[in-house]
C-alpha cells in the first residue's frame, strides 16, 4: 500500500490502515457480478451485466480462509458510455489506483476481446497484482478455452464457473496470497475485556474528587501531595447502573496538585496517561466559573486522543438564571467543535442528576464502538455523492470511488479518491455520517488515498 500518495484529512492524523482491497474489472457480461455474489456468499439475484447501468453498491466486506478484505465491483464507477473498450479501460485504471489486488475477469467461452485487450494493457502498466479469472467454465467441456487466456499474458488464467462455484477456492487462495504484507487490522492494544475504562477529567476544583466520591458512594480523605508521589496511577472499580466500570487514574485525582510549579504542565501529561487507557473521557466543567482555556484544552485532548467524550457541566446548584443563558452562548462558542457530545448537568454536591451520567458514558461508548458495514456505506455515499458531488478542483471534477470504515474505537473511514477533497467537503460527509449513522459522543476520522 505503501505506493499510494497518502493524505490526510488532518495533519498529524497517522496514516489509515485499510483492509486490502481486492477489485473486480472485466468487460460487462464476463459475469463479474455472479462472482462478487459468490464470493461475499450472497444469493440474491444478479443484477444485470448492462454498460451504463450502476449497481447500487460497489463495495463489500468479504472474507476467505479467515483472511478479510474489501471487495469492489467496478461495474458501477462508469455511467458514461464512451465506447466499450475505453470504458472498461478507465475502470481498470481506477481499480489500478486504488486496489491491492486485481481481478480481471473474462468470458473462458468468447475468449479474448477488444475490450479484454484494453483492460490487459491499462493493467500491465500498473505495478498491481493481478489474478485472472477464465469464467463460465462450467466443465470439463470449457477447460481448453481457459488455456486459451494465457494469450493475454497477464499470468495463469484460473478456470471458474462463478455461477456454480467451480474453482472458485483456488481462485481465492491466489488472490489471498497475492496481498501486501499484513495489514494491522483493530489496534490490538485496545482491548475491549474487562469493565469499560472511564477517563474522569478536567481542570483543578471543577468537581472530579467530588463527583469520584460521590460515585463511589462513600467519603475518602483528599490527601495532598507532593510532585512525585502522583505518578502511581490507581484505577477503582465503580459499580454504576448495575454494571462495572473501571475509573482510570483516580490517584490523580484525589490527590491535588497545589500550587505546583508547572502543575499545569503535570496535569497535561497526567490527562495524556489516562486518556491512553481509557475508552472513554467524562471532562467535567465548572458552570460557576467562565469557561477556561484550560477546560477546552482537556476536551481537545480528548479529541485528539479518539476517545468518547461526554461534556459534564458540574456545580449546577449554584448557578442563576443569568449565569445559565450566558453560560449556554458560551459553549455553543468554545465547545461547537464538539457539538456531537452528550451532555449532562449535574451537581457532585447535591446529587443532580447523576443517573444521567451513566446512559451519556453509554452513548459515547456505542459511538465509539459502531461500525458500517462496507456495502452499506457505499450505498449511502452513492446517494451523497450524486446529490452533491465534491468540488472541481484545478478544473478536475475529483470521483470518490469507494469508501471502508477501515477501524473502530475510533470509528475511522478511508475514501478512496482520484483526487484531493477539500477540507469543507470532507466536513461536509462528517456531518451527514453523523446525521444518518449517529457516532454520537465520538470523535470521527476521515482520510482519503488518493493516486494523482
Ligand atoms: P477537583 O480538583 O476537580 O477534584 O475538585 P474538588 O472535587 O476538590 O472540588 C473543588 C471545590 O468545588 C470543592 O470546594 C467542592 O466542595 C466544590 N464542589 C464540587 N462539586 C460541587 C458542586 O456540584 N456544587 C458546588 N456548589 N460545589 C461543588
């Protein structure tokens, strides 16, 4: 993967670790669609090979011996017909941008075409592995027609009958076998075993000790430290709304830091230690006080972190109607960033709505969690995309291809492009994946691979 121009939707965003994309390309009525069908296990009936009909979807999960990949039928990314051979041509070109793997398919019982012979010369020019697949051979009758396929000379042709099945497994052996070297797939350091770990945050005397006590249900003495003594982190298991969770670094937070020189310093880092671990960040805010520049410093670091995110304004008791309308104005301007966070308004002090707080971590935690299987998304970028195609750019009208949610926990996406996507229209798909897929609570990632 490593010959694609990678950009990313924010600087500093590490580079998208995608499933291996495997494309099918073939001239139309070879039977690519049966193929895909076979191959992702579905039964439904096979839309019809036709030039200039789309499909509705273009992309699928799939899965062979246990290994996963993206699959991406490219019948449906030309519309226009420009001629049959130049189509197909211009399909393989994307399939050639944007696949680890190629499969080209074509009809064992025609044997070669003009359009076949396009297709061989826009792929011999890429660098992409490509397996052949001879297709309708149904049996032994057809054999020798596959044979005839080495003529293309883009390796040994693979006799199939994706319409029965036949070869099918070999087929898929060398199109595993031909992926790039293992692509990490979840961060495996992000276990999810054991109680869902809680990040509880924000600046000195907003409430944390408090609201941990509080939760806790019972009084603990807040010793003061020393700088030094912080460092050992102690997790405490909480039991809330009838389920175990587990608090992340609360040594941190019942200990205080006074008056520390750099304190503010420790305080970034301790927050950076714990949000390492945690799954999810409750940053607790004081109403009583303005809203600092070191309360919106801790949510960006959430954030940047891609952890869940709950917004807990705290000392809610002590806050007047007057304090209360302009307090609203000031998060809309300080914190519209995350606007997709859950919030809660509570008191540590008097117990205000603290039942709340559990069903907001929940919705983070799902936000966090969710996932949107491949074809689904396409489907649904298909729709966006032609009702508001992404602007042309350098007079190139850049074409989304297809899209992978390439991870969770973070939920991270991956558009597949031939060319750049400013920076408002990749908000512009944020939003609307948010409008229509929720990911409440969760900080998104959007990053695209793109081959000029
Ligand atoms: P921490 O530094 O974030 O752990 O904050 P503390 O829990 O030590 O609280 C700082 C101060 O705010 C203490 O004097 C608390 O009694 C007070 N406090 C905490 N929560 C509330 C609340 O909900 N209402 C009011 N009125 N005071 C609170």
């Amino acid at each position: 993967m490593s010959e694609f121009d990678v950009s990313e939707a924010d600087s500093g965003e590490e580079q998208a670790q995608t499933l291996p994309v495997v494309a099918v390309v073939g001239r139309p009525n070879v039977g690519k669609s049966s193929l895909v069908n076979r191959i992702i296990g579905r039964r439904e009936a096979v839309v019809e090979d036709v030039p200039g009909v789309t499909r509705d979807r273009v992309a699928y999960d799939a899965e062979w011996q246990n290994t996963q990949f993206t699959l991406v039928d490219t019948g449906g990314w030309e519309t226009s017909v420009s001629g049959l051979a130049a189509m197909v041509a211009r399909q393989a070109e994307y399939a050639a941008q944007t696949a680890d793997v190629i499969l080209f398919v074509v009809d064992a019982t025609v044997g070669i075409t003009d359009a076949d012979e396009a297709v061989t010369r826009v792929l011999r020019a890429t660098k992409r592995p490509v397996v052949l697949a001879a297709n309708k051979v149904d049996g032994s009758m057809q054999e020798s027609d596959a044979l005839g396929l080495w003529n293309l000379g883009v390796g040994e042709p693979y006799p199939i009958s994706a319409l029965h099945g036949r070869g099918t497994g070999d087929l898929l052996d060398a199109v595993v076998a031909a992926f790039p070297e293992q692509p990490r797939g979840e961060d495996e350091t992000d276990s999810e075993d054991g109680p869902p770990r809680v990040a509880l945050l924000g600046r000195p005397n907003v409430g944390k000790s408090s609201l941990l006590n509080r939760l806790a249900g019972e009084e603990r003495v807040v010793v003061d430290s020393v700088a030094g003594t912080t460092r050992d982190a102690v997790d405490e298991l909480i039991e809330l709304g009838g389920k175990t969770w587990k608090f992340i670094d609360t040594a941190g937070i019942r200990r205080r830091f006074r008056a520390l020189q750099g304190a503010d310093y420790y305080a970034t880092m301790r927050t950076g230690a714990a949000l390492e671990r945690a799954e999810v960040a409750v940053v607790l805010m004081d109403v009583s006080a303005p809203l600092a520049e070191q309360d919106i410093r801790v949510v960006e670091q959430v954030v940047e972190a891609g952890r869940g995110l709950v917004l807990a304004f705290n000392k809610w008791d002590v806050l007047d109607e007057e304090r209360r309308v302009y307090l609203e104005k000031e998060i809309d301007r300080q914190l519209g960033r995350v606007a997709w966070a859950p919030r809660v308004n509570i008191s540590a002090k008097t117990g205000r709505h603290m039942e709340r707080l559990v069903p907001a971590i929940e919705t983070s935690l799902a936000g966090w969690s969710q996932r949107i299987p491949t074809g689904q998304l396409n489907n649904w970028l298909k729709e966006l995309v032609a009702q508001t195609p992404p602007p042309v750019r350098g007079g190139k009208q850049p074409k989304i291809l297809f899209a992978t949610q390439a991870g969770a926990r973070p939920p991270h996406f991956v558009l597949f492009t031939t060319g750049f996507l400013e920076d408002n229209y990749r908000r512009f798909i944020e939003r609307r994946l948010r409008e229509d897929f929720g990911f409440e609570g969760s900080p998104v990632h959007l990053s695209m691979r793109i081959r000029e």
